[in-house]
C-alpha cells in the first residue's frame, strides 16, 4: 500500500518563491494578532515577551531542520503521511494521513474564514460573518481548481500584499511614537519570569502562531529540485515570519499600554487605533482580511497533496488521486472546501482544532524523532540535505513538543483524549484497508 502509480505522476510545476510564500501565508494568520494579550498577564515585561517569541522561532527553526532532511531524502508530497511511512510503518503514517485529510486542514481553513468574516465586519459595518467567510472559502477553492499559473501567482501576489501590509503597519507604528507602558530593556526579574510556568505556558500560544512552518513539505513532490529548494522555502519562510513576529510584538507594546490590551484578543484593532486613531479599526482589519485570503489559499493547496497520496497508496480511495489536465487534484480538492463549509455553517470546527490539536503535535513530534531513528537505522540512506546542528536541533523541538503535549494533556484531558481516539480510529481504518488491499490481491489472477 505504499506504491505510488507512475499514472499519477505531475510535472514539477512550483517554484521555490510559490513554496516560500505558501510557507509564509501558512504561518502568517490570526495567531500573532490575538495572543499578546493573553501573554502579557502572565509576562509584564517586553524583554521576556519579545525572547518569547524569538524562543518559538528558533523552535520552529529546528523542526525545518528536521522536516527538510526527511523532504529531501522522501520528496514526495504529503508530509507527515509520507514520512512516518518511510521513518516507521506505513500504519502510522496512514494514521497522520486521516488527521490531516479529514480535519487536519479543514478546521484550520474554516477557523481563518470565520476570522475573515468578523474582521470584515470592521471594514463592512452589519455584513453577517458566516457568508463572507463562505464566500472566501469558495473563492480561494476556484482558483485553485483552476491550476496552473493562476494558482500560483495568486499565492505569491497575495502573500506579497500581506508582507506590505504588515511592513507598513510596522512602520507606521514605529513612526508614530510609543504610548505603550513596557521596557524592553532587560531587568533583574526578567531570568524568573523567563522559567517560570507562565512563561511556559505561553509558549505554547506563540508555537500555535508559528504552525504552518512545515508548510511547503506537503507539495515537495511538485518541486522541480527538492533537495534545494524545499530547505530554502522552508528557512527563508520561517525565518522571515520569525522576523516579524518580533517586530510586531514590539510595535504593539510600543505603541499601546499594556492595560489596553491585557486579556484581549484583539490586540491588532486596538493596537491599531493607537496607531491610526479612531479609523485604525477599519485599516487594520482590512489589514487582517487581506492577509487571510493567502492563508486559506496555502492550507487549500497543501491539504489535498494528503488525499492525494492516500489515494495513490490505497485502492479504496483511489478516485482522490485523479488530477485535472492541469494537475489540479480537484475530488480532493473540493472535499476539503466541503468539509471546511460544513465546519462554518455548524461553528464546531474551534472544538475539532481542540481535539486534533493533540493529535497533530504527536505527529510533528513522531516525524522529527523519525530523524533520529533513520539516522541510528539507516546511516547510509542517501541525504541530500542533512539537518543542521543535528542532534541538538530535533532534540530541542522534541523537548518543547513533549511539553506541549503534556500541557495538553493536563490542560485539556477530554480534548486530548478524543484527539487520541481519532489516531487510533485511524490506525482502525489503515487495518481495514490493508485487509481489503490483501483480499483483493487473492483475487486477482495469477
């Protein structure tokens, strides 16, 4: 079950600046524009705030180490189900593959469309959220669907935009003198605010803003020269979502007093207001919005590559590994866009990113310790790209990934559970296909 049919095959057709962008759109959502106020409850102090997030880019850093060295030895798209069938067993790679086809990447989409439609209300004042983020949803799916080019310069031109307009948000910020309340210069109590739990805890906010990191492994396959570009896509992309993270934290303690924003979730309006006085609201979420448009497009592109690779693995499924003339793999495609529409129109998919949440750091965190494994197992296995500062890099990323998966546990003991019993209902199922895989080989003539 882990052939892939030479029918099936594509061209490479995506550049190394469509893969960066993708990364960077995957990245760039409404995390960095929401959590500060949570954070600053727990972290008074702009020295530890701004380490905070440079922590969680040096952690997501060290997972792209990880991912782009098991990319460039596996180029195949389909992340984690492609390697966690190569590092391990293809059960568990089958196991990744369900989490992500199913609502690995729906929930994710419909969360992004719901946050375009309320963000929009600052731009359109009384326009329901719920159709506006059908409509985006629909929209990004057309353009997709109709491959080529399009798609990509889509991808490219919009994430373009979002960086502009961050940059001049940025900008702006710092231009128009700080009314925020915070030092950034470091204090003597700022190395017992660094280990302490809050700041722990925190961390885990920031590393949901850093998600999408390992964006650009789903499409490896439709790399014209993997082994160079994916690692770039990868390092350029992160590192310059890294970049602005930091600086974006900066500028809204700079500009906005940390009473303002304390417990807030939309730390970004009225960071905004601060900075642009009272239509600041409106600029920043049309800001917001924009930027929104290429985040779905990327989760819209790299979602499929899953089913894809599923069908091309699993006979039962074979009808989503069918493409279009211009490659575009439209079944899996639009079941994607149906299963984010139904999240939407039901409003559970905050629930269901509850629940995988669990289940997709445990993949992340199987697939970099498949690093460590092929090393030790299979030390002559060609690698094209090897993983800087190994060991001390996937160790680290393993380390703050196992922390998260505890806090999880801990924290949401009945989500974490339900996210475990869907892994294992993806196990059930990778039984039940392969059963059927084996019938159907007896049956065929010899």
């Amino acid at each position: 079950m882990t052939g892939r049919s030479s029918a099936t095959r594509v061209s490479p057709t995506v550049s190394t600046r469509a893969a960066t962008s993708i990364v960077v759109a995957d990245m760039v959502g409404v995390g960095i524009f929401t959590t500060l106020g949570f954070q600053v409850t727990d972290i008074p102090s702009g020295f530890a705030l701004l380490l905070l997030w440079f922590v969680g880019g040096v952690v997501a850093l060290c997972g792209a180490f990880s991912y782009a060295e098991l990319a460039a030895m596996f180029p195949r798209s389909s992340g984690e189900y492609n390697f966690l069938t190569r590092a391990f067993s293809p059960a568990l790679g089958f196991m990744a593959g369900w989490l992500s086809a199913t609502v690995g990447f729906a929930a994710p989409v419909a969360l992004a469309a719901m946050a375009f439609g309320q963000y929009a209300g600052a731009v359109l004042p009384g326009v329901p959220a719920l159709p506006l983020g059908l409509a985006v949803v629909w929209f990004v799916t057309a353009v997709r669907l109709r491959g080529g080019d399009l798609a990509s310069r889509f991808q490219v031109g919009f994430t373009l935009l979002k960086l502009v307009l961050i940059l001049a948000f940025i900008v702006a910020g710092l231009a128009g003198g700080g009314g925020g309340s915070v030092s950034f210069a470091p204090s003597a109590s700022d190395p017992a605010r660094i280990f302490s739990a809050g700041f722990a805890l925190s961390l885990v906010f920031v590393m949901y803003a850093y998600s999408g990191w390992n964006a650009a492994t789903y499409i490896v396959g439709d790399l014209a020269d993997p082994a160079r570009s994916l690692p770039r896509a990868l390092f350029v992309g992160t590192g310059l979502v890294s970049a602005l993270y930091v600086t974006l934290t900066a500028v809204f303690l700079y500009t906005t007093p940390v009473a303002d924003i304390a417990g807030q979730i939309e730390v970004a309006l009225i960071s905004g207001r601060h900075v642009f006085g009272d239509a600041g609201g409106r600029i920043v979420g049309l800001l917001i919005c924009v930027g929104l448009i290429p985040t779905i497009g990327a989760m819209m592109w790299i979602g499929p590559s899953v089913t894809v690779a599923m069908g091309e693995d699993v006979p039962l499924l074979r009808r989503f590994a069918r493409r279009s003339p211009t490659g575009v793999p439209v079944a899996a495609v639009l079941v994607q866009a149906v299963v984010a529409s139904l999240l939407l129109l039901t409003r559970s998919f905050e629930a269901v990113l509850e629940f995988i949440q669990f289940g997709l750091l445990s993949c992340a965190f199987l697939t970099v310790l498949g690093v460590i494994k092929l090393r030790i197992t299979r030390p002559d296995q060609p690698r094209p790209f090897r993983a800087w500062g190994y060991p001390v890099t996937p160790l680290i990323f393993l380390t703050v990934t196992l922390f998260m998966l505890v806090h999880l546990a801990a924290s949401r003991p009945l989500q974490s559970f339900a996210g475990a019993v869907l892994m294992l209902v993806g196990l059930g199922l990778y039984a039940l296909t392969a059963a059927h895989a084996r019938r159907e080989a007896t049956k065929a003539p010899r």
